[in-house]
DNA sequence: ATTATACGTAAGGTATTTCTTACTTGTCAA
DNA sequence: TTGACAAGTAAGAAATACCTTACGTATAAT
C-alpha cells in the first residue's frame, strides 16, 4: 500500500537543522559536507534530512563532479506564507486593541 | 535533568490537525468540545493537542463554567513570519529571473 | 443528592522520526 | 591503478509522537 507522500512542507521545516540548512542555502548553492560541517551530527544524518527537504520540494540538488550541489527552491514555503497570511489580520486587530487601550489609559 | 523546554512553534503548526485547530479559533474562541467535533479521533487527542498549543503560546484557555474556552494567540506565530520575511527577496528574485526569461523568449 | 457533562491527566501501545554504523558507488588525485 | 574524497542507501537502535482507554475532578442539571 504505496500512497504518494503529499510534500509537507510544514514538516519539512518543524525540524531545527532542517531549518538551518536552507538558512544556510540562502546566501549559496552548496554541496553535503559544506552543509553537515556546522552540526555536530554523522553525514548520512544530514543527506536524510536533504532528502526530506528534496521530497518536500524545498531544495534542489545537481551533480557537480564528486559532490551535490543543493539549491535552495523557496516557492514552496508559499503555503507556510499563505497560511500564515490568514492571521495577518489578527495580528492588526491587536495592535489596533493594544492602541485603544494604551490611549485610553493614559 | 529538565530543560525547560522551548516553546517550538514550527513544531506546533507542523501537526494538520493543530493547524486545523488554530483555524477554527481564527474566526471565535471556543470550547474544547466543538474544536473536537469535526476530528474523527478521541477527546482526549485533542486535549493533549491542545496542550501542546498552550505550551507554544498560541492558544490560551480560561475556564467557563464547566467548560474551558480556547483561544487564539497568533503573537508567537511572529517566529514563523519573520523566518518566512527571510526568503521573501528570494521570491522577488525568482520573479525577476523569470519575468526576463519571459522576456527573452517572446 | 444523584447523575450527566466538560475536560484534563495517566498509562500504555504502536508508528514514526531521527540518529548511528556499515556499506556501495562515483569521481578526482598521485 | 590505487587510494582518498563526496555522498547516497541500508539496517537497526533509541527516542519521540500520537493515538487509545481508563480514570479523576469540577460544574451543571434533575
């Protein structure tokens, strides 16, 4: 029973070093032992993370001679932005509330 | 040995039925028992979803005669947004590579 | 007072996640 | 060619996540 992982690209960056490792693709492509280096955790530690990140749709990786080059492939945390953009308007409702009541206590 | 654990609200919105949850509350607070209603799993699920919520900020609950009312907190979904705000130009980049590439093959 | 409702917490089972080490493949360097 | 480097995959251990049922407590209704 074989059902196509949907992308989750909500899971995908739940995990810390997930995380950081497409914090670190923002400035630059990058292979595997560039991104491992900075954790204090094995390789194929990493490439299991790299590959969530691939399935989710997040990362991107070439061959470049011996290494993988990965890219960062931001459209997907459209969905992050979209869901978060419905609480936008809350966050200004309160701002809204927190001016009233600042005003109205002065 | 007990780290006062932090407040993960990637982790919190990572879970869809807590995102479900977190939309319910967008539009009024409410009692555990209709937040429950539309999951085909146990009350007490909830309830330990729920919990984890309160532990990431995002909901907070006051009691109401035997009931307990949640409601939102969308304050710490800030975390979320201002990670996202990172990537934005990476967004605008895109666009710009592909309104050229547009551009050139017309 | 008794019973029903709303909810949390406890305990435990199972699935999933996240590591590890061992191994394989492909590429570069001597 | 032989050896070193880059990286993926496999298998398994350990931790964690997420569900269940059972139970306890507080409030409301009869």
């Amino acid at each position: 029973m074989q059902q196509a992982e949907p992308p989750d690209v909500f899971n995908a960056i739940a995990h810390p070093v997930r995380r950081q490792i497409l914090d670190a693709l923002r400035t630059e492509d990058q292979p595997v032992h560039v991104l491992a280096a900075p954790f204090a955790m094995s390789r194929p530690a990493i490439s299991q993370h790299l590959k969530l990140l691939r399935d989710a749709g997040l990362v991107s990786e070439m061959r470049l001679g011996r290494e993988r080059r990965y890219r960062l492939e931001p459209t997907r945390l459209r969905d992050v932005a979209d869901w978060l953009a419905q609480y936008e308007q809350f966050w200004a409702e309160r701002l809204r509330n927190l001016g009233a009541y600042l005003e109205s206590t002065k």
